[in-house]
C-alpha cells in the first residue's frame, strides 16, 4: 500500500500540486482524469521519484524498503534511443537495475505484439510501435507499481484492447495501477476508483 499525505509541489510561484491526499491499494486500478497542465503528469512524476515534492511526503506501507520495489513508468513523450533496435534499447534499461532476465525483456516485447527480433531501429517505428514499446519497458521488471500517462496515444484500436487486457493481467499479478488520461472512456473502463485533477487539486468522482 502507498499513502500520499499532504503532497504538494510548487515552482517559483505556480503551484502544480496542492495537498494531495491519497492511498493506493495493491491489486487495484486508480485513474486520473485531467485537462492538459492539471498536474496529472506531474503527480506520477512524483510517485515515480522522478521529482521531489516540495512538501509532504510518500509512505509505502509494505513491509520492504521504497528503493525495493519495482515501478514501471509510462509518461507522455518519452522516448528511446533512435539508433537502437527495441530488444537493444530494453536490454540496455535493463542494465540499470538488472532486474529483468533476457527472457523477462523478450517476453514484454511479445505481451505489447511486438516481435522482439525486429531489425529495425526504434526511429523507424510508428506511432503506435513506439508507445508498445514504451509499455513493454515498464513491464518487463514485473513491477509492484505501475504508472501509465496517457497510455493509449498512438494505438489504433488493437493495441487499445492490448493495454486493456495487459492492466487486467497485471492487476491479477498483484501490481498496484495509475493511470492518467484526458480521455473518461479510458478510465472509467478499467479503474476500480476515478479521481479528477483540476489545477493541481484531486477530488474523487
């Protein structure tokens, strides 16, 4: 279980989170529904440890440390390394925890369907390729916390059904689930609790 008491961040004088309250329950799907700059992405950032809040703080409340769980982050415009092909840029992710086995890595690839043995660099990828691969990363260490912002930009409507079937997977495996969107349908679908970020303040619909 995660609890975030009293989060708040603040840059010079814009307040991107105001006290947020929250707890997070393993097993269960949290959504986040959120224009553009509401402080969706800002929120996961900070559950990812990405970023620091500049007051309150974040207690996981499992027995282990914070800095032994897995978190697999999704955030809206990331990217890999061009000249890499997918199977080389996670195999080189990989690296920095050395968590995940080569079987762990090919298998994420498979799960998001995408052939693991592609030749083609991550460049060359479509829209669509380039988001699966985005998802395959943040699976492939099984982690305890996933973190999805705006999961489903660039996926037709195969891809959609994909992520749909991979939350429902890993929510069996345990994983505790947050995803971000400004898309209600998205959320209301698989979230078994749906908040409602409006600058910076969390309110549960």
């Amino acid at each position: 279980m995660i609890e975030i008491r009293q989060v708040s961040k603040k840059i010079k004088q814009t307040i991107l989170l105001d006290n947020i309250n929250l707890s997070l329950k393993e097993g269960e799907v949290y959504g986040i529904i959120g224009e553009n700059g509401s402080g969706k992405t800002m929120l996961l950032r900070v559950l990812a440890g990405l970023v620091k809040p500049t007051e309150g703080e974040i207690v996981w409340t499992e027995k282990k440390k914070k800095e032994d769980w897995n978190i697999g982050v999704v955030i809206e415009h990331a990217s890999l390394y061009p000249d890499f092909t997918g199977l080389q840029n996670l195999r080189y992710l990989a690296q920095i925890k050395r968590k995940a086995s080569e079987a762990d890595i090919r298998e994420a690839i498979k799960r998001v369907g995408l052939n693991p043995d592609d030749k083609r660099n991550f460049r060359k990828y479509s829209l669509g390729m380039k988001q699966r691969l985005l998802i395959a990363q943040a699976l492939m260490e099984k982690p305890d916390l996933l973190l999805f912002d705006e999961p489903t930009n660039g996926l037709d409507a195969t891809g959609v059904e994909l992520f749909y079937n991979i939350v429902k997977e890993e929510v069996r495996r345990g994983s505790i689930i947050c995803i971000a969107s400004h898309i209600t349908e998205n959320i209301t679908e698989l979230c078994d609790k749906v908040y409602y970020m409006k600058k910076g303040k969390l309110e549960s619909i």
